[in-house]
C-alpha cells in the first residue's frame, strides 16, 4: 500500500514566568481556589489585560532556537467559544499573525537522520480548571486562567511514532536549556496534541485527519500516534467509514475512541482583540534575545563527542541539562581528564545531588574541586578508593580534596621503602599465599595485596604495591 | 452587497448558542439585512492603499514587565457568581471538550 503516515503535533507549553500573561497575578500552582485572580484573568467587564514582556521574550527565544523568522508585526485575537474554563468567552490567542514561524528542527532516530518543519510559535493564556461532581454540577477555578501559553506547532513532516516522540524530547530539552517552561508533561506544564493521518501523494488521497488528545506522557504519545496509524491502515484496507474527527487515548485500553466530530460550530470567529495594541518587536531586542540564546542541547551534545571524545552516551546524559552540561565543562577543564569527569558527574556526583535534592548551581561542591580530586587521582596523589570514601565529605563541605587529605592524612603511599617495610610485613604474616603464588597461582597475591592496604588504611599506591610484592617474591 | 441569507442566519445563531423559531429566524435575516445596507454605504469610501485596521489608536508594543501585584480575596471575585461553594464557581456540569 502507498499510504504513508503524515503527522502533526501541537506543543502547548506553561511559560516560566513569575506572574500571568495579561495580569500581574502570580503563576502559582497548589494555593486555595479562585485565590490568585483579578478582575483581568476572571474577565470582569472594564478590565483591560496588558502583555507580560518576558512572556513574550520566552516565545521569540523559543522560535529563534528553531531558527524561526520573527514577525514584525503581529496582533492576538479572541478565540471565542462557550467553555466556562475561560471566564470570558473567548480565549486571548493569535490567529494569523504568530509571533515567530518557518523554523524546523534537524533530528535523528536510531542514527536515521529527519527534518520536521516547524510552522509556528504563538502566545496564548491558559484556561482555568474544572471539577466535574456526581450531581450534575461543576466547580470552575480560575488560578491557572491567564497562565502564559506558548504553543508550537510542526508542520505535518513527521513518518513515525518514534519520530514524534523524538522530537518531543528534544523539544523538552530544548524548552529546560532556554529556561522558558519546566516542560513537565505530568505536571501539565508541556501538553501534546497529535493530527494523524494517512496519504498517497501518487495517488493524490488522504484519509481524514484525526487530532488525539488525553495524553498525559511520551509514551502516551508514541502509543497513541502508533495506534492511531494502525489503526487509520485498517479502515483503509476494510473499507471502514473514516471522518475528520477528535479521539481520544484511553490508557488502559490503549486505544483511542470518538471523542466529537468536527462541525461547523468548531467555528471559533477568530477577530483581533480590540484591547491590546499589534505588537512589532524591534529589532535591537530581537538581537538582544538572540544572543541570550545558549548553545543548543543537540549542538552541544555533538561537541562533547568531538571536542572531549566522549561517548555518544555520556554525551546525551551531560547534555540532558544544562546546569550538569556546565558543570561538567567546569571540571573538565581543571583536571584535563574528561572521561574521568564524565564518570565522576554522571556517578557519584549526580548520585548525591539527587540524594539531597540540589542542583548543581545550589551544591557547595565547586567544578574546580572535583576537578582537583580527579586530578589528584590521576597524580597517584591518592588512591580513587580513597577519592570515592571522601566524595561525600567534598560534596557536603565543599572543601578542597587537598586540604581534607591533609586533614585526615590521606595522602597515597608511595614511598617505596616504607612500602617495602610492610610488604615484607605481608609476606611474613601470610606463609599459604606465598607458597601458592610461587606455585603458580597467580591469586594468590591479592591476599598480600589486602594485607599492605589494610596496615595503611588504604593509602598504599595499588600499583607500586603490586610492582614490590612481585619484585620480592621472585627474589 | 450580497444578501444574509437564511442559513448564514441559522450557522451564527448556532455559534451563538441561540435557539430561533422561524420567524425570529426570518426577522434576524431582515434586521441583519438592514445593518449590512450601513456597510454598503461605508464600502463607496475609496480605501485603496489602507491596511485592514482594528484598533482606531496609532499605537503598539504596550507591555507590563514580569512583576507580581495583588490579586483579589477569593471571596470577592466568586461574590457576584449566582453559586458557589468554597470559593470555586459552582455551574451546571457541561460537556469535556477541550
């Protein structure tokens, strides 16, 4: 069959802003009902909404790092609809006029390299929240009403569920490195709205396009975009009865069902709201945003496989956030060793930061400290047993490792006479091991091996211990 | 000017959510009519070389900056609601769409 699948996605994502897209009442989530709301976000008659500036520096940021065309002039308008999520009746968008558009974003999947055109990133308020009670009632609260908006939204380029879900974790990635949204999909901070459909474009046919919604993970997503292409192949081929409609994923099914069909009352009467004036962002400030742009996620996972030769794993780690992406730099760049200070932040370090919930901004260890542990390792200054015993101690601390050594007298033995003291030491307290080493088994050594750290606390270079034993052994 | 037909007349109304009998139908079609002839009269202007305007103001790029004020006491912004309970809007359960 010549069908391919042809997909779309709606990304609307919550904007980290401190208070709301047209009002200055704070965004906050958890406070009691209706507690942060005014007479903008509840659309009293007389109030005037005015647009928050860094909500809409968030979407010209977001549309630049998807190499988008600023507008230089665009308008919101009223999306009017009968919902009482919206206190007004309509919902402040953009219709014709987005805020940024024609980007697109290069990504691969399973090293199959793919392009996905982004249409456009736009700025809208969020909704309110309902509570649908046994008694034919609802609760409505308007918190979250007037929550900035952004949404973007891809051209139709996607083949495959594994694409959709690719990107979306890109995206996600993205929206944290540019600090515009937590991008918490449980949270309901990221949301996602697939158009799926099938064409053959020799055959110039297409079935419906169906928009799936309820989807509340990635893998909600990729399962109900997957199904949905099934799905929609099986219609095809059974000459079952398709129409443009919205459906809906239920999880425990795994399926999607009708949810509406569209009709002409999908008809939203979009018209430019008459109180906010066009905006037309200006160029030094588009420049502005432009340079506060980070180097991209995807951009900088590249360079840490080409400038630091890492694996492509541990690049994808590092690079998953960008505080952990500059930490690592920061160390990196002390100890000279970058596998080394790959191992230490992806192990040990992010260990602990997660155990005591800091990040690496907020962590008293500094970069540079680990960085000297590491390098101190690689000096045989001291042994990396001792180098894990007191990483908890650097972390909590934050410590030079040099002066907690000296502390705690930690340095590594390397002396080889006083090694060679208590390597004679070992080989007099254990006659059996020496007899079987000299008898051929190798193995044997370890039990001297143990015997030399544990009469230094440790703190015997592993190496130079080894290199004695052998020495005397064979004398 | 084309004339509002009787489907145009029944698609707005619902839009609108307005349930019309015929004859409020067929009068909406007249009165509708008349508005338009209003608009007849404003397309003889010559318009040429004039953008679609919707705002009467010369005037763009007003922002707030990114700072938080007061909101109002949750009792007061639910104190003109027909119902409520605990501070939440109380209304007639409607239809999960979007």
């Amino acid at each position: 069959m010549a069908f391919r699948p042809m997909v779309g996605l709606e990304v609307h994502a919550q904007l980290l802003t401190a208070s709301k897209m047209f009002c200055s009442c704070p965004v906050k989530f958890g406070s009691e009902p209706n507690s942060n709301c005014c007479p903008v976000c509840t659309g009293m008659p007389g109030s005037l909404p005015v647009p928050n500036r860094k909500a809409v520096e968030f979407v010209i940021r977001t549309g630049l790092a998807l190499d988008c065309k600023v507008s230089d002039y665009c308008r919101f308008y009223r999306k009017n609809y009968f919902y009482p999520d919206l206190a007004k009746n309509f919902q402040i968008s953009q219709y014709d006029e987005p805020l940024t558009y024609e980007g697109r974003i290069d990504l691969a999947v399973n090293g199959e390299p793919f392009s996905i055109r982004v249409r456009r990133t736009h700025l809208e308020e969020d909704t309110g929240k309902n509570i649908h009670l046994s008694d034919g009632r609802s609760l409505v609260e308007y918190n979250r009403c007037g929550v900035p908006l952004m949404e973007v939204v891809t051209e139709p380029d996607f083949t495959s569920a594994d694409q959709v879900r690719e990107y979306l974790v890109q995206l996600r990635r993205l929206l944290r490195y540019l600090g515009v949204s937590t991008a918490n999909m449980d949270e309901g901070a990221m949301r996602c709205e697939p158009t799926v459909n099938l064409v053959d474009e020799a055959a110039g046919q297409a079935t419906p396009i169906v928009e799936v919604k309820n989807l509340a993970s990635f893998k909600a997503v990729h399962d109900a975009v997957s199904y949905e292409i099934d799905r929609q192949h099986w219609c095809l081929e059974n000459d079952a009865e398709m129409q443009q409609e919205t459906r809906r994923w239920n999880e425990t099914e795994a399926k999607t069902t009708v949810m509406r069909i569209k009709e002409s009352a999908d008809d939203y009467m979009y018209f430019p709201e008459p109180d906010l004036v066009p905006l037309t962002p200006e160029r030094e400030w588009v420049e502005e945003i432009a340079e506060s742009v980070p180097e991209l996620p995807l951009a900088r996972e590249r360079r840490f496989v080409e400038e630091y030769g890492l694996p492509q794993y541990d690049a994808e780690v590092l690079t998953e956030d960008k505080q952990v992406a500059d930490y690592f730099e920061a160390v990196a760049a002390t100890c000279g060793d970058a596998k080394s200070a790959s191992n230490w932040v992806m192990g040990d370090f992010t260990h602990l930061l997660h155990e005591s919930g800091q990040t690496p901004d907020t962590c008293k260890l500094q970069p540079e400290n680990l960085g000297k542990l590491i390098k101190l390792i690689n000096e045989t200054t001291i042994s990396s047993k001792i180098a894990k015993d007191i990483f908890p101690t650097l972390f909590e601390q934050g410590t030079t490792p040099r002066q907690l050594i000296e502390e705690q007298g930690l340095a590594q033995i390397s002396d080889e006479d006083e090694l060679g003291a208590i390597v004679d030491a070992a080989i007099e307290a254990n006659p059996k091991a020496v007899a079987d080493y000299q008898s051929g088994k190798e193995k044997a050594l370890g039990a001297m091996v143990g015997y030399v750290m544990k009469e230094t606390r440790g703190q015997a270079n592993p190496g130079l211990v080894n290199q004695i034993l052998r020495e005397k052994l064979s004398e | 000017m084309p004339e509002v037909t009787l489907d145009e007349v029944r698609h707005v109304a619902e839009l609108a959510r307005m349930a019309l009998s015929d004859e409020e139908l067929e009068r909406v079609r007249r009165e509708l009519n008349r508005i338009m002839d209003y608009f007849a009269e404003l397309q003889q202007l010559d318009t040429e070389g004039i953008g679609d305007t919707s705002h009467a103001i010369p005037m763009t790029d007003v922002y707030r900056q990114d700072e938080i004020g007061d909101s109002l006491p949750a009792a007061k912004i639910v104190q003109n609601a027909p119902d409520s309970i605990e501070n939440f809007f109380r209304v007639p359960t409607f239809m999960e769409e979007e």
